[in-house]
C-alpha cells in the first residue's frame, strides 16, 4: 500500500460513521478511531502519520475534538517531501487557528518553505500563512512574502499578494513596506495577479493615508487604461463569463477606482469618461451584467460630482427596479437610498416604480420601497403619494400593515398641507386599520380636532359615518365617541356644515346609541368603555331627553367585575340622577389642547424649562423608567417635565378643564409622593388606568355651596370618592353613599393670613430621604417667597452626587440657588440646605404648586426620585 494515499483505513473509517443510525453509534466508532490514532502517535509511527492526520481532520469536519493531534501537524511539515507536507499544511490550516500557542513552533518552517527551490512547496507555505497569519508571524516573515512577490511564478505572486492582504490587516504599520511591490502588481498582464494585486491596494488604501495619495497620483490613469482595455478586448474564452470579459475583473477595477475618486476631484475627472462607458456598454440582460452595471453605479455615487453621471447611474437603478429578479431590485432600491442625499430629483422621476415595488409580493422588497417612499415625499407630491398608499392599504397583507399604517401616520403629520386634508387622511387610515394605530397618533389627532373649532361639525359627522360602517377598529371608536361626547350636539343639529359634505339626518338617540354600541362591543378594552362612559355623560347633559335612557345604560355596570367600570358607573349615575344643577359645569367642552407643545413633545424636541442647581443635566441610569401618564392626563399636556401635574394646591388646570373655581382650603392638605406610588389628580379625576381609592374614610368634603360664590370649591379629586364630611358621621351602607352628598354643605371657614411666620411642610419624603420647607417672605413684596430647603437622610448609607430640581407652572417664576453640598451622611446625622425664590405672577389667586426631582447616588446605585408639592401654605 502507498502510503502517501489517502489509505483504505480513512475510506473505511467514513463508511463505518456513515453506516451509524444513532448518534450514540457514531460517537463510539469515533471513540475508537480517536484511541487508535492516539496510539500510534504514542508508538511514533511515521508510516501511517499522514493517514491518521487525514482521519483527524474528518472528525475535526464532524465536530469532536482532535486537539491531541497538533503536533502531528508539526512533524509533518518538518518533513522532507511535498505530500507530508501537503497533509500537514492543510491540517495546520484545519485544526489551529492564530491563538493557539503552538503556531509559534511552527515559524522557522514556514520560514524555510518561503526559501525553498521548490514552488510548489513555497505555494503551500504561502497559503498556510496567509489563512493563519498572527501579528507575531506577519512581523517575521513579511520580508519573505514581499520578496515573493516580485517570483517568476505568476501563481506564487497571487499567493504572495492575498498572504500580504493578511499581514497588512494585521499589522498596519506593516503597510508601507507593501506599496511598491502592490504598485508594480498593477501592471500585470495575468488576470489572477491583477485582481488579487488590485484587491491589496484596496486593503493598503483603507489602513494607510500614505499608500493612498501615491495610488492616487501613480496608478490612476493606469487603472483607467487597464479598464478601457478589459472593457473594449475582444472575446477571450479563458476569461469569458456570459459574453462578457472577466466580469471579475472589471467590479475590482471599479471598487479600487471608488477608492481613489473619493474625496478628490482630480482622480475623479480622469475615471468619468471610462465610467460613463462602462455604464453604457454593458449588456443589462445577464446577470454578470448586471453586477458590472451595479458596481459602476456605486462608483459614481461615491466619487465628486458630476451630474450627468449621478443621472445616468439612477437611471440604470431604475431600470433595476424592473428587472424580474428579486435580488436585482432590492439592491437598486438600497442604492437609490444612498442616491437620495445626493440628488433627490433624479430619484423622483422613478418614483410611479418605487410605489409599485410596495405592493410587491416579496416582504423584503415591500419594506425597503416603503422606507424609500417616505424619503421621497414632500410638500408637493404629498398628496398623490398618500392616496396611493392609504388605496393599497386595504388590499396589503396583515403583516405589512402595522409598518404601512406607521408610515402613511408619519408622512400625513409631517408634510399635511391644512388640517382638514390631515384630519380626513387620518379617518381614512383609523376606518382600514385602527386596529395597527399606536396611541400617540389618534392622541394627537384629537389634538389637532380641538384645535380645529372651525372643523368641530365636519369631523364629528365624518366620525359617524365612518363608525357606522367600521366599528370593528379600535382606535377609531375611541376618536369617534371622544368627538361624540364633545361635539354631539353639532352632530344632531348639523352645525358647521360644509360644502364638499352631504347633509345627514342623526338623533339624540343615535349619537347615544354609538357610545352604547362602543362600551357593549366585544372586542373593546377598558380604555375605550372607560371613554364611551364618559361620553354618556356628556351627552346626558348635551341631550337632556337622553338622561334616563343613558342612566339605564350605565347603570348596568356598577356590579362590573372590572374596579374602573364599576367605580365610573356609580359617580357618573349620581351625577345624571341627583346633582344636575352642576353637571352642565362638570361636562363643559374641553378646552383647546396645546398642539404645539403636544406635538413638540411628542417629537422628542420639547425644551425643559426645568431649573437645576447644578449646570449639567443629569443623565438617567439604564433601568430608571419615568413613568408614563395616563392617556387623557397625556393628551391634556399635564404629564411633561416642566408642567407639573395639576393639584388641590394649584387648580388652575381643574378650573379650565371643568369651568369651576378651585382654590385650596386651609384644611386640605396635598399629598406629596414618589414616583414609585404617586397618582395624578386628573388621573383620579378622569381614572384611567388607576386604581380605585382605598381609603374612603380619610376623603373631605367635595364641594361647598355653589349659592355662596365668594367662597371657593374644595378640591375635585375627590370625584373618584365616596363623600364625607368634615365631622365625624356614622358609616353609612356603601350602596347608598352619594358621590355629592352634603353638596350644600356649609364650607370650612378658612382663616385668614395675619402676617406671621408660615408655619413648615413636609414637601417630600421617602424611605431614603425627607425634605422640609421653611418660609419668609421679603417685606414690600407679597410676590415673592423664599424657601430654604431642607434634607435630610433617613437610610443607613450614605447618599452622594445629590441633584435637586424642580419645576412650577408658567404662572410662576423660580430660581434656584446652589445646595450647600451634595453629600448627605447616614440616619440623619445632618443635613444639607438650598435656597429657592418663587415669584407667583398671580399671588392672591392661584397657589403655589411645584413638582420636585432628586437624583443621588446611593452604594454606587443611581436613584431619581419625583415628587408633587401641593400643601403650600395659603397666601403664599
């Protein structure tokens, strides 16, 4: 037996594991071939060395470890023949990579094999190195490599060329030891040099800026040349590829040629004439065509501009976009991405095959063209565009439609010309897809509907129409009874009609029967019943003939197991039965939202207003969430950082939202909270997503007389309670409690300021921290109040890197002094102070309210802790 053959025993070997049926079978003919070869390693036979290293490597291919066998390797390459070394080589290559330590004894053979009279041999080596090439290796044997370079044979200078692509990615500094050798490559006539000679100035011009000027100024016109030649040579079969010559060849050319026109006008005027050629003469028809038509057309792109080659490369992408090939079209649509911050126009003119390409059948496609699409529109084709896709948004597939509807949302509220295009586009995508529209952009459709007042009728009645025929879409029954509840009576009596709409015939009882349909559907969830009942109880006052029918309705639900519809059925059927001398306040209309800062904030460019003590802004640990307002607190603009929530101390908010006066009483006091298990008052008030209210026993009274104007309201986040009075009354049976029972009640008489010393407040506290206010005022200026902020360190561990901010209404003015530190010790052994002015522009009508933020650190944990302050003083 040969043997240098492969042998019988490896043939044996792979029919034996082949043979396996169980995975158990095959580890243990593995396990026996693996012992067999340990030992004849252990017995140093040097016959069958390179047989058993074959074997090793096919286990290697299967997976199991063959690590005892790398110095097997070794030995062979040591060897004096061509086929030992062949095999070992080629186990080098398979079974060690650069980290093993090993490689290091395998240095001085490749050394000698590089130096070997035989090519062949020198090929292997070359080949080795170049696929295993540590840092350490490259910086001994680079001056081998570059010598072969410049070999006789054109096969070792291929090799020399790819081995030098390795060293240079791994030892960069080596670079400039290669530009002459890689320089001299580029004459070559063998296309195999060439091409792995044009690939190393690719890799010495990314890693080099030395190696990059000299290309530049050395080879270009020569690269053109070599381009012009391979473009206009006559038929060659070695090199013919579909017609074409050496198609490889020609996509290196182009790529190093981007290299060197990028950044430099000069370099970039020599290649346009041979670009503009290639463009023009090669065959689009076949698929090396095609990637020659590519790379040319990336080329353009990427050297200086000449608009006429921009122009007719995007023509060549649009042409692409027709091509049958899936992967033809989608390249051309990532290129005309690029292409678009380069020369939009060109791009527009394609764009009738960029919209087809979203209704293409393949997802891939259909996502990039849609994300094209969006780049392309603006203030003039806005229109033809969204129609086109709001048209094929019914017939596009469920999975396609969530990114669709994102997208016409965004391009509607970007590029809408006049607000009721916006608010008609928007009815629009809600009727075919509701169901895919995030909250936010009905959010700010209703924004944009109450500040549309002339629009009021004309939404409200395109609102019914589309409900009666979709109502399956849920984002779309929350906008429709929110309009119904605020604009039905300009539903049933047909106000503000205008000319492009058809008259249309709706009662009372129909605008009620929506909100019905939407609180008893299936499908809807408690965000939208919640809403559907507070749209029965504007309409109760809007439709008085209504009230009794919309009683029954929500009455229905006060043995709902769902707390929320429960407790919103019993208050608002107190309200509709024994209080309607105020209800019409309750459920005035609601006031015109701040598109401006509703949209600013929701677009994340909002300015904070927030003062701070210190200059830099604090930056949020990862995990540290801010807590998300409720829908409606949300739409309302209450929920930003600098507008704090509205509060019994500061109602102002209260008072626009339902029409009353609210001011604070001396006998109640506001809460103050951290963010952990703090509620918002409207959140109370309107009580989405929010609990209901423990303790029932601590609530005051809600209103004093309405027939005694001069004297203010009590707060109104006691809506959401059972009521009581200040005195101590007898527990009454829950099922009979009146929501505004003791309604006429005579108001607690508050005491009036006589000028001495405001008495402190709590203003926060939490298990880790507590922070007291203490007053004075500056005589001749009742306007002005300062305050000198204590705090105080409740915990065990020390508290550093404290911030305070904090943030009031537009109606005040606040500033900030430094702190007296930022260290707070442990268990309230001492404490820090920081001086605040609050300038109350309204003093004598509004209180002072403000929202706190302290973040610290505390065992090297970051914390933000957030806060209300509502129980200032009165006459602040």
């Amino acid at each position: 037996m040969n043997p240098f053959s492969s042998g019988t025993r490896l043939r044996d070997m792979i029919r034996a594991i082949r043979a396996c049926k169980t995975a158990a079978e095959e580890r243990a003919v593995v396990r026996k071939e693996c012992a067999a070869i340990r030992a004849s390693i252990n017995e140093n036979d040097n016959d069958y060395r390179h047989r058993n290293l074959a074997k090793l490597m096919f286990i290697h291919m299967l997976g199991y470890p063959t690590h005892f066998g790398q110095m097997e390797c070794l030995k062979l390459i040591a060897a004096a023949g061509f086929p030992e070394k062949r095999i070992g080589y080629l186990g080098l290559m398979l079974l060690l990579d650069e980290r093993q330590e090993v490689l290091m004894l395998v240095t001085n053979s490749l050394k000698q094999d590089l130096n070997h009279s035989n090519q062949y041999i020198v090929g292997l080596a070359l080949c080795a190195l170049g696929n295993i090439c540590s840092a350490e290796m490259a910086r001994d044997l680079a001056p081998e490599v570059e010598r072969l370079m410049q070999f006789r044979d054109p096969n070792i200078r291929k090799k020399a060329a790819l081995c030098s692509i390795r060293i240079v990615k791994k030892v960069p500094d080596l670079a400039e030891n290669f530009i002459n050798p890689a320089a001299s490559l580029l004459k070559e006539k063998h296309h195999g040099v060439l091409i792995t000679g044009i690939q190393l100035c690719i890799d010495l011009c990314k890693v080099s800026e030395e190696a990059l000027e000299y290309l530049r100024k050395k080879c270009t016109d020569g690269l053109v040349k070599t381009l012009k030649d391979v473009v206009n040579s006559p038929y060659a079969p070695e090199y013919d590829v579909a017609g074409i010559t050496d198609p490889f060849l020609h996509i290196r050319l182009l790529r190093l040629l981007r290299v060197l026109g990028q950044g430099d006008a000069d370099a970039s005027d020599c290649m346009n004439d041979i670009l503009a050629q290639v463009a023009t003469k090669t065959e689009s028809n076949k698929n090396a065509g095609n990637a020659i038509l590519y790379e040319c057309v990336e080329t353009i792109m990427s050297i200086e501009d000449n608009g006429g080659l921009r122009v007719l490369a995007i023509n060549i992408l649009g042409r692409f976009l027709s091509n049958r090939d899936n992967n033809i079209r989608y390249v051309a649509l990532n290129m005309l991405m690029k292409a678009m911050t380069v020369d939009t126009q060109a791009v527009q003119r394609h764009r009738a095959t960029i919209l087809e390409c979203v209704k293409d059948s393949d997802a891939s496609i259909r996502k990039r063209a849609l994300e094209l699409v969006y780049l392309l529109i603006n203030e003039t084709n806005v229109k033809p565009l969204t129609k086109e896709l709001i048209d094929y948004l019914e017939a596009s597939d469920e999975e396609f439609k969530e990114d669709l509807t994102a997208k016409i949302c965004s391009i509607v509220a970007k590029f809408s010309p006049e607000k009721i295009w916006y608010i008609d586009q928007m009815l629009k995508v809600l009727s075919e897809a509701g169901n895919y529209v995030k909250d936010d952009v009905w959010h700010a459709l209703i924004v944009v509907i109450s500040n549309a007042s002339d629009l009021h009728g004309y939404t409200v009645r395109a609102l019914y129409r589309a409900f009666q025929t979709s109502s399956e879409q849920e984002s779309l029954v929350r906008v429709a009874v929110w309009c119904i509840g605020e604009y039905g009576d300009m539903l049933v009596n047909n106000v503000g009609m205008l000319d492009i709409e058809d008259p249309i015939t709706v009662t009372e009882s129909d605008a009620v029967d929506v909100a019905e349909t939407a609180i008893k559907r299936h499908k809807s969830d408690l965000t939208t019943k919640a809403m559907a009942l507070i749209s029965l109880l504007k309409l109760s006052s809007r439709f008085p003939s209504c009230s009794e029918r919309i009683k029954e309705i929500t009455v229905q639900y006060r043995g709902n197991l769902v707390l929320e519809l429960q407790q919103r059925s019993i208050e608002f059927n107190s309200i509709i039965a024994k209080h309607p001398n105020i209800r019409s306040a309750l459920v005035e209309r609601m006031p015109v939202l701040d598109e401006a800062t509703f949209m600013g904030r929701r677009a994340g460019s909002m300015p904070s207003s927030v003062s701070t003590s210190t200059v830099s802004s604090i930056n949020l640990p990862n995990g540290v969430n801010k807590t998300s307002a409720a829908p409606l607190v949300d739409l309302l603009d209450l929920s930003s950082d600098d507008v704090p929530a509205p509060s019994p101390g500061g109602g102002d908010f209260l008072q626009d939202l339902l029409g009353v006066d609210v001011s604070p009483s001396s006998n109640q006091p506001g809460t103050n909270h951290a963010v952990q298990n703090g509620t918002d008052v409207l959140l109370d008030l309107l009580s989405i997503g929010t609990p209901p209210a423990q303790n029932i026993s601590s609530t005051p009274d809600i209103f004093s007389s309405v027939q005694d104007n001069k004297t203010p309201l009590a707060p109104l986040d006691l809506l959401l309670s059972p009521s009581h009075s200040t005195q101590a009354t007898p527990p009454r049976d829950a099922s009979v409690i009146d929501l505004l029972d003791d309604f006429g009640a005579k108001p607690p008489v508050v005491p009036e300021n006589n000028g001495s010393a405001f008495p402190s407040i709590v203003a926060f506290e939490s298990s880790n921290l507590k922070a007291v206010f203490n007053f004075s005022k500056t005589p001749g200026n009742p306007q002005t109040t300062l305050i000198q902020a204590t705090f105080t360190n409740l915990s065990s561990d020390i508290i550093t890197d404290f911030i305070f901010q904090a943030a009031v209404p537009k109606f005040l003015q606040l500033h900030l002094d430094p702190a007296s530190g930022n260290t707070l010790p442990a268990n309230g052994n001492g404490s820090m102070t920081q001086n605040l002015k609050v300038t109350n522009n309204q003093h004598g009508k509004k209180s002072l309210v403000m929202r706190l933020r302290i973040a610290y650190k505390m065992n090297n944990k970051d914390i933000l802790e957030e806060g209300q302050v509502n129980n200032f003083p009165r006459g602040l």
